[in-house]
C-alpha cells in the first residue's frame, strides 16, 4: 500500500510504501530551512509512521539539499519575544528528539548540505547516508549563536569528545565522503547512486522483525546511563518477550526450512 500527503503548501511530506516511511522536508526554496512548522510537520510524520506500523522511516529534504539550518530570513522578519524564542528552542529540541526516540529505524537522506540545525537533525538518525560531495557543519559558533538537537551527546558518540570538540569549536566543514571516512556518517556515495542506496537500506530494514528492532534501538538509547547489569538484564527481558511472538516462531521455522521469514509485527 502507498499513501501520500502532497499539499504544495506543507512544510513537510509524509508518504508510506508498504513497511517504510518518508518524512520529506519541503521547502526547496530556501534549502529546507527550518520552521516551527517544519519541526512539527517532522513530529507528526514521526507520530503518524509509528501509528501506521511502519518499520522504517527515512527522513529526507526536497530538492537540492537535506536541510541548511534555520530561516535567517524569517529570523530578519520579526522580533521575537523571550517566550517566543523559548518555545522555538524547544520546538527544535523536541523534533531532533523524536528522531531519536522513535521506535523503529529512522535513515537520513542527505544531499547537498546538512547544515546547523539540518546536521543536528540528520545525526539524530540511526542512520545517514550522505552524497559524497554533500556538506556537514556546525556552524553556530561561529555566527553567535548555539548548537542544539543534543548534537554535543550525538556527534560526540559518534568520533569522541574531542573530535566532538574541534568539529564544533572550529565550525569546520566535511564532505560526505569525509564524515563516512571518521564514521560521524554511515556511508557516503555518489549523489546518482544515494537513492538507491537509501532504498536498499530501507528495504532490508523493513524485512526485519520490528519488536525486536524496537528493543535494540531503545536499548542503544541508554547506552551510558545505564549499568553493564541493567544492560544484561534488559537483555534478557527483550530476548523473553521475542520468544513470546509469533515472529520469533516464524523466524525458526523460516531458518529451519531455508526461507525468508515473513514477519507480522505480532
């Protein structure tokens, strides 16, 4: 089944094949800026793929690039208040959040630029694919103002705090093919090829069983606050509940038979 929400005037696009999602940022023209509007079109979509069942959601920009950042333009056009400003910073926490939280696999498209806020959003995925020539930066320092989406927590796990460090502190600028090389990135590949390698992704996420993926990536979560024992013991309360599903019946049977399993989610 495919279904899509394509009003030219939402800042978002929400489509669904069969077992994987899309959430398209969709604002081409201004390189997929972020909004208010934007971060909650990314909440709901998020919201809507988990109502559905979707196995996998893919999160990807419309048109020439992932996502540069905020609206400077639309920053120019008004003064916000202080309650204004509060509930923008925490309309932005809560969107690269919900990326990170979400139950099941989430993978970021990236062409073009992935820049400030976009680059925040994209290393909340699990994750990213980025065209080779593509552009990953924090700028923020560098323009007074400040990083968000809990990148000093994401980009730090991914190369350490001190690579975390220099990244951010220089507003240095790596290419795709650079940010896969020092693994901030899954991988990187020619711009022709990135759809490609997205959907086969996305495809063979989608073929796994999904509690089971939604135990392991809610137990990466708590990596770092939780104990080696909380770890062990999460586990085996995981491994139990699967051997409860008929999944995980389907899945021996599929073995023993020298089948792909099909898997229902139950």
């Amino acid at each position: 089944m495919t279904t899509t929400d394509t009003a030219t005037e939402s800042p978002t696009i929400y489509e669904r094949d069969g077992n994987v999602a899309r959430v398209r940022l969709n604002r081409p023209d201004s390189l997929n800026a972020v909004t208010p509007a934007l971060y909650e079109g990314i909440r709901d979509g998020l919201d809507r793929a988990a109502e559905e069942g979707a196995r996998v959601v893919v999160l990807e920009g419309e048109g020439r690039a992932f996502c540069v950042g905020a609206d400077m333009e639309k920053h120019d056009e008004t003064e916000r208040t202080q309650k204004e400003r509060r509930e923008y910073v925490w309309q932005a926490q809560e969107a690269a959040e919900a990326v990170q939280t979400h139950p099941q696999p989430v993978v970021a498209k990236v062409q073009g630029y992935a820049i400030g806020a976009g680059a925040e959003l994209a290393l909340s995925a699990d994750f990213i694919l980025m065209a080779d020539d593509a552009e990953l930066r924090f700028p923020e320092v560098s323009i007074g103002t400040y990083i968000g989406g809990g990148v000093t927590y994401t980009l730090a796990d991914r190369v350490g705090q001190a690579r975390a460090k220099e990244l951010i502190l220089s507003a240095a600028s790596l290419t795709g093919e650079e940010a896969a090389h020092e693994g901030i990135v899954t991988s990187a590949h020619a711009e022709d090829d990135l759809d490609d390698a997205v959907d086969d992704l996305a495809a063979d996420l989608a073929g796994n069983a999904p509690i089971p993926m939604e135990f392991a990536k809610a137990q990466f979560g708590r990596v770092g606050r939780a104990t080696r024992d909380d770890m062990l013991t999460a586990e085996a309360e995981a491994l139990l509940a699967c051997m409860a599903t008929d999944d995980w019946q389907e899945g021996v049977d599929a073995f023993a038979e020298d089948r792909d399993p099909s898997f229902e989610g139950a």
